[in-house]
C-alpha cells in the first residue's frame, strides 16, 4: 500500500521524536519515500544526521542554506507529498497549524501541502487535556485533517495520563489502511441526496427546513475521496464541491429532487439520502406574490412523494440503500420501522435531543442501525467523520458480500 508512495514527515519540539527514527525505516521497508521537515526545537531531541541516513534524504528545516546556497520551496513540497505526517506534533505547532501561523518551513509546508495530513500529538496529560487544545485539534480535524490520537501510559514527566504519542508500528497500520480505503469504493457509482427542499407558496415564500447540507456533502466528498463516482443531488444550499469524482445536480423541491432520484438510482450500486426532504407542499401554490391584505390563513398541503420508499421499492438485489433518520422523541422504535418500511441495509439516526447534533452543527451525534437491529453508537464528532464512518460501514457491507 505505500510502495513509492511520497510521505513528509513532520517533527516538532517532543520528546516523542526518539521514536521517529523506528517510524521512518518502517515505511522505508514498505517501499516509501521519505522526505523529514523539522522545527529547530526538534533537532533538540533527535539529530538530523540521524533522520537523514535512515530516510536517505536531505533533512530540511531552513528555508535558506548557505552551506550550500539552496533555496527549500515549501510550495514544491506540498506539491510533491503523497500523505503529510506531523509525529510528534507540540501543542505550540498545533495552535499555530488551527491559526494559520507560518512562521517556518514545516508549517509553510503544510499551509502549502494538497495531500492528505495526519497528526499525532504528544504533550503531557494537563497540556493534552486543557481547552484550547481540544479546541485546536477540532479545529485541525474540521479541516479534514485527521487526528492520530495519543494513547495513555508514562509521560516524560513521570505522570501517567493521555499525551504519549501512538507507537511507529501503529503508526503505520493506520497509513496503511488509509491507503487502502482510498480506493475501496473504486468503481462504484454512489447516489448521494444533500441538503434540504423549499416547497413554493408563492414566487417568494416557501416551507422549507433548518437542513445546512453539511453532511450530505461530507458524505459525498468521502466517497469520493475513496474513489467513488458520486451523484449528488442537493438541495438549496451556500455549500459547493470541487473534487472531479462528484457531478452536483441542484435541485429546489421535492418533486425536482424525486425526479432526479429516481433517475440516477437506475445506475447506481450504493444510494446515501441524506437529504431532509418535506413531506408536505402547498396544493395550490399562487404564481405571483400573495399581498399580504390578501393572504388566506390556511394554506393547503399535499404529502410529496416519498423518494426513499420508492427507492426501497425499486432497489434490486446487488443495490444498498442507506437512509436517514432525525427524531425528537422514541428515536431508535422509529428509526427501525422507517428502516423496516423503506426496506433499507441500513439507518442513520440523529437525535435533536443531542447537543451539537442535526441541522446547522458542523457536528453530529449517530447512531447506525442494521437490518438485524443491531445498534452502532458514534460520539459526537464532526461531520466529516462522522461520514466516514457511515462510509466504513458500507465498505464492510461490500466486504461480507464479496466473501
């Protein structure tokens, strides 16, 4: 998984950066270039003589050599990277990275970098647990970087606590398995519906929901992270994509967004409708604006069509159908009868009950239901991760399958 693969390694002022060297001839075994770019506080704790022989390259932490009159580009090298790593990462070079701060080469490097970045922090227990920096890795994580949290043990300062940077070989399995989920869903075709639908009164008004799209989006851009082609189908959002997996259909109603559904389900392996689709629309809306000295009080309502019953009724045997649910009261019972009735492989539930979770967070609480009415718990996370792991279960459903 990472033969060839062009792997920055960023080291920052720790302790932890005694167990770089192990790191780095570990990935150097699995056939990756290596490339360490380091602060100066880390060439306190592991020499780059020592960095450079184990990852046969020059190891950078100027943006000018005289030695030798050599300019580092920090813009070609977030050009060149594969996967930036920063092991260990300080708590000082964490809240420069959540605040832009550019004050070096490793941290121009990363403002530069395209690649995916991983981080693992190691700091001592109070350091790790203090508010600003939960707030800072949040912060890092809401950019779509992904955290490699530290584990619990003895920290340099004879304390035991969470702080102590995850072990090299750990390390690895999770860079490997990166690798391997970005092309798990190659070849698949992926119909993704976001966002929510405004149902017309009149040519300014409408009923409509609090639905923000975020996690529609985010599902549809880690699909195509893993190499899905995806079909999104949004409803009115401010939110835009630009990987070149996804094609964005917009859509304003529920009849627009059934249409388009229905359509592009005929070729699709997997469908995710996340969108938060009204079930109701005016019977009569008027074409031009309602004076206000003109308004009825009772605006008649018809029930739209229902898109992922109709999927459920479509769905053939080799399609896998995932479906949202967002409760307010006995949650999981009506989780399962919508998952039951629309005949789905699987559920997601919110509940608004949830603090930091449903419409407008840019965190989600989940639960995911089976057909077996077994229940995954999720803690509140962002909802990038929170879309990955949705993503992961059906990676496993296609798993079990395939054996």
């Amino acid at each position: 998984m990472l033969k060839s693969k062009k792997i920055i390694i960023g080291i920052t002022g720790s302790i932890a950066a005694y167990k770089i060297p192990f790191l780095i001839r570990l990935l150097k075994k699995e056939g990756a270039q290596v490339q360490v770019v380091m602060t100066q506080a880390a060439k306190d704790f592991v020499t780059p003589l020592t960095l450079s022989a184990l990852s046969e390259k020059p190891v950078l932490y100027d943006f000018f050599e005289k030695k030798n009159g050599r300019w580092n580009s920090h813009v070609e090298l977030g050009l060149w990277a594969d996967l930036f790593i920063f092991a260990p990462l300080s708590a000082n070079t964490l809240a420069k990275m959540a605040t832009g701060i550019a004050d070096n080469l490793l941290l121009t490097t990363y403002l530069s970098a395209k690649c995916p970045v991983f981080f693992a922090p190691a700091m001592d227990l109070k350091m790790y647990a203090h508010p600003t920096t939960k707030r800072n890795i949040e912060i890092l994580q809401s950019f779509g970087n992904h955290l490699i949290a530290p584990t619990e043990g003895e920290l340099a300062s004879g304390l035991c606590g969470a702080g102590r940077m995850e072990e090299p070989e750990v390390i690895l399995d999770i860079l490997k398995n990166y690798f391997k989920k970005k092309a798990d869903l190659k070849d698949k075709t992926v119909l993704v519906s976001a966002g929510p639908t405004y149902e017309a009164i009149d040519p300014v008004r409408f009923i409509g929901n609090f639905s923000s799209g975020i996690m529609g989006y985010s599902i549809a851009e880690e699909l195509a992270e893993r190499g899905a082609k995806v079909k999104l189908v949004s409803g009115p959002t401010d939110l835009k994509v630009d990987h070149p997996n996804i094609i964005c259909t917009k859509v304003v109603s529920a009849f627009e967004m059934y249409n388009v559904c229905i359509k592009e389900f005929e070729n699709a392996d997997i469908a995710i409708m996340s969108a938060a689709v009204a079930d109701y629309t005016p019977e009569n809306p008027s074409e031009k604006k309602i004076k206000k000295n003109k308004f009825n009080t009772t605006i008649k309502l018809k029930p739209t069509k229902d898109i992922l019953a109709e999927l459920g009724k479509r769905k053939r045997k080799n399609q896998l159908l995932i479906g949202f649910a967002l409760e307010t009261d006995d949650e999981i019972n009506n989780a399962v009868k919508k998952l039951k009735n629309k005949n789905l492989d699987f559920i997601v539930l919110n509940s608004l009950k949830d603090k930091g979770a449903g419409f407008k967070f840019k965190t989600n609480k989940i639960k995911i239901i089976n057909k077996q009415n077994i229940i995954t718990d999720f803690n509140l996370k962002t909802k990038k991760e929170a879309a990955k792991d949705i993503i992961d279960k059906i990676s496993d459903i296609i798993d079990i399958e395939q054996d």
